[in-house]
C-alpha cells in the first residue's frame, strides 16, 4: 500500500506546480503519470540529432502576470524571445498576425497606417458582439484577409468551421494597423533558459517528499494508494468513464525532419538566417497543405548547432492512442463539458485543475494561475484537515 497525503494524477504543468506547492509544506505527494516523463504537452528533449525540440508542439511561454513569472522563476532562468510567425499563402510568406507589413504585401508597395486603416474601414463587416471565430474575424478585417489566412487554417484545425467555434478561438490572434509583427502582445516573452524538462525537474529537485510514479494510468493504482485528497489534471470525462458521452478533442501528428550543415547550403535565399531551414520560428499554412504549421524552434532557443530540425504539424483526429491536445471551444461542447463541471463540483475530495480536467484552451501561463489559486484554497480551507495519513 503506497500512502500519500495528495495523490496528483498527472506531471504536466498543473500537477507539477500542486505537487511542488504542497510538498513545500511538508505534505507527501504521489504523482501518477501515464507517459514516461514529466511535463505532460510542455516537455522538450534533444532529437537524435542533438537539436532541442518541443515533442508535443511549440510552447511560447508569455505571461502579463508577474506572480505566475516569479514562482516559475524560482526553477528556471530564462531566454528571451520575441516570438515571430509567418503565413506562407498563394506561393509566398506574408507577415503575420496581420499588421502594416501585411497591407504593404497585399497592395505591393509602401504604405501609411492610415491608409491601412482606411481599407479596414471599408472591408470590415461590422458586427457589434461578435459571437464566433468567423464574425471575430471579418469584423476587424473583411473577407479577404479572413479567407487568405484564417479560414482554411480553421477548417483543418478543428474540422469545424469557424461559425462553430467560439470568438475566442480566432481572437487570440492580435491584428495590428502598426508595424508590429510579434505574435503576442504579452509583457514577458521566454523559453525556460535549459529548457522546459529542466525547469520540471527543478520542480521535483525542491520538492524532497515528492514520488512520482511514470508509465501508469492512476485507475490501475487506485486500489493500491491510500490518499486524502485527489488532484487531477486528466480529461474530465474520462474521470467519469464519459458517462454523458466523451467530450471532443483535437489531436496532432508530428513529422520531424533534420537538416545537416550541408543539407542547408544555398537555403539562406529563402532564410535569411545561415544554420536555418524557414525564415522565421514559425510559419503558418492555412491554405495548400495538410499541415497547419513548420516549427523550426531553434529560431527561438538561438541553439548553436550547425543543423537544425523542423516540425510539421498535422491536426488528426482524436482517438485511440491519440493525445487529446485541444478542448474545443464552442457552446455544444460547452453544454457537455457543464454537465462533467457539475459532478466535479460536487466531489469533495477532488480537485479538478488544468486544461483537460476544465476542458479550456488555456495557455500555460493561465494554468499555472489556475493551479496557484487552487492551492490557495486548498491550504486555506482543507490544509489542516489533512493529518498525515
Ligand atoms: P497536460 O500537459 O495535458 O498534462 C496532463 C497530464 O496528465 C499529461 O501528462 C497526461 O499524460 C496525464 N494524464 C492524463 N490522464 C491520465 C491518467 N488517466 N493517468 C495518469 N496520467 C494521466 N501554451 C502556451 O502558453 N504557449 C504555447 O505556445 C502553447 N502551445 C501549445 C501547443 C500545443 C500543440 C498544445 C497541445 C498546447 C500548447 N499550449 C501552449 C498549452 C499548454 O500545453 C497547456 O496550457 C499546458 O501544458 C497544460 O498543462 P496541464 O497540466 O493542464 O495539461
Ligand atoms: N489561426 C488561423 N490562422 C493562423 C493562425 C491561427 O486561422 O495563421 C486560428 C486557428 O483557428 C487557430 C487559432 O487561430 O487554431 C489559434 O491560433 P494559435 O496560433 O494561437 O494556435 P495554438 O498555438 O494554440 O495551436
């Protein structure tokens, strides 16, 4: 029988910064994990070819919020990084999120931001409340620029159109009249200086009582731990063995490729940058190809290394032996996930922490406010509670 004050069931960023937060007032933590690393979708390695990479896809840490840089702060230094994006559309990349520059390659030639701002005006289909990722959309700037780089994208990313997606979804992507081409608008843009895997593992270095339990589903244990209270960052519905029927999730296929010193010879014309394979850290396909995005992360970590890899990143549906990467963000999804909310409110023993477990499409930063509150309730009403089992 394995004893634990908090069993904690998953090591991603959720149950990884509970876990640090508890054990930092002496109460033992076993985390379960079914993967066989920690980190959950925020873990990066180095690839066979010595280049490091984000496994799950590209996580650009950014945050307003100083509380949430300062506690991750305590495990990592970091680097920081303007993150900059590109959308490759009719045979061309366009600079992206849609700013000046983009106007200036539309109508191919120098321009003013007020006569951008002009064209707006007149393209922009007013909406008052925009309701979905379309209306989002088109009401800041019209129906070319919607379906030159929004639109396609969408369609294979969520399989939905963005009529059926909420606004928030499109929304997150800033349009700018300036020349501001950075993908966010956040204070604080880094990457964790060695690296996510390493801040983690800073995490459980600081945390003495801390056990965590790899390659296993927690529903295998369960019979085996005897616990007081439960954290758990898993899927929601799985939680109650889908009871009302499963939520829907996106998934993604990953095609990793690495390009020698050699293999990049005369490639500069289309990167600009020698070493590099695209001329920036991303760049988005909205239109001709399965894939949605190439990922080419040492643009980002400033790696020295003579090679580089890439990263194609293909949306797939969610299944067996799939991670379910995306909640999807719409009211019919919202109406399911409302019933799962309504049991995991009435559990008095769990916590329900994190992107899966409340189905949003939450950016790291907001998970780890959301975990940071949570401890705050826990020690403020159940701490004392919990004598050590
Ligand atoms: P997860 O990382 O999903 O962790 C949950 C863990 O629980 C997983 O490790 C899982 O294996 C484990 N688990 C599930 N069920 C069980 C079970 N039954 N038993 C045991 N273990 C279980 N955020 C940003 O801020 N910037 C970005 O650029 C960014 N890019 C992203 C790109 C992609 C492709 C994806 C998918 C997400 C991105 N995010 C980004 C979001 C970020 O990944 C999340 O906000 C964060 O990782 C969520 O942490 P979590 O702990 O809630 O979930
Ligand atoms: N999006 C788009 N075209 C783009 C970039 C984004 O249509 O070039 C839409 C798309 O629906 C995408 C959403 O905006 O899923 C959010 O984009 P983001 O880059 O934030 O996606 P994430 O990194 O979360 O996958």
């Amino acid at each position: 029988m394995l004893k634990a004050d908090y069993l904690i069931v998953g090591a991603g960023l959720a149950g990884m910064v509970l876990a640090e937060r508890l054990s930092s007032t002496g109460k033992r933590c076993l985390v379960v994990e079914k993967r066989p690393h920690i980190g959950g979708n925020c873990y990066d390695a180095y690839d066979d070819h010595g280049v490091l990479i984000h496994t799950y896809g590209p996580h650009y840490f950014r945050t307003n919020a100083p509380r949430i840089r300062d506690y991750l702060s305590a495990f990592t230094e970091w680097h920081q990084v303007t993150y900059r994006v590109q959308s490759f559309s009719n045979g061309k990349y366009w600079s992206f999120p849609i700013n000046l520059k983009t106007y200036e390659q539309l109508v191919g030639r120098p321009s003013t931001e007020a006569e951008f701002v002009a064209y707006l005006e007149k393209n922009r289909v007013p909406v008052a409340e925009p309701k979905n990722s379309e209306e989002v959309i088109v009401s800041q700037v019209g129906w070319e620029l919607y379906e030159k780089f929004f639109k396609g994208y969408t369609l294979k990313q969520w399989k939905r159109h963005p009529k059926d997606l909420d606004a928030s979804v499109c929304g997150r992507i800033p349009v700018r009249t300036g020349a501001d081409d950075r993908y966010f608008n956040d204070e604080f843009q880094a990457l964790p200086k060695a690296g996510y895997t390493r801040m983690f593992e800073n995490m459980v270095a600081a945390s003495p009582g801390l056990k965590i339990l790899f390659r296993t589903d927690y529903r295998e244990v369960m019979q085996e731990v005897k616990w007081k209270r439960m954290i758990y960052t898993g899927p929601i519905d799985e939680f109650y063995d889908c009871r009302y029927g499963p939520l829907p999730y996106r998934s993604l296929r990953f095609e990793q490729e690495h390009f020698t010193a050699q293999q990049l010879v005369g490639r500069e014309s289309v990167s600009r940058k020698p070493g590099h394979w695209q001329p920036e850290l991303q760049v988005n396909y909205p239109n001709d190809n399965a894939f949605t995005r190439i990922v080419e992360m040492k643009h980002a970590t400033g790696q020295a290394c003579t090679g580089t890899s890439i990263v194609r990143e293909y949306p797939a549906d969610y299944g067996p032996g799939m991670e379910p990467y995306y909640p999807i963000p719409a009211p019919d999804t919202q109406a399911l996930y409302k019933q799962y909310a309504t049991l995991a409110e009435a559990e008095p023993n769990v916590s329900f922490v994190g992107r899966l477990a409340t189905y949003r499409y939450y950016n790291m930063d907001q998970v780890v406010g959301m975990a940071l509150a949570e401890f705050d309730r826990i020690k403020e009403r159940y701490m004392n509670e919990i004598r050590s089992v």
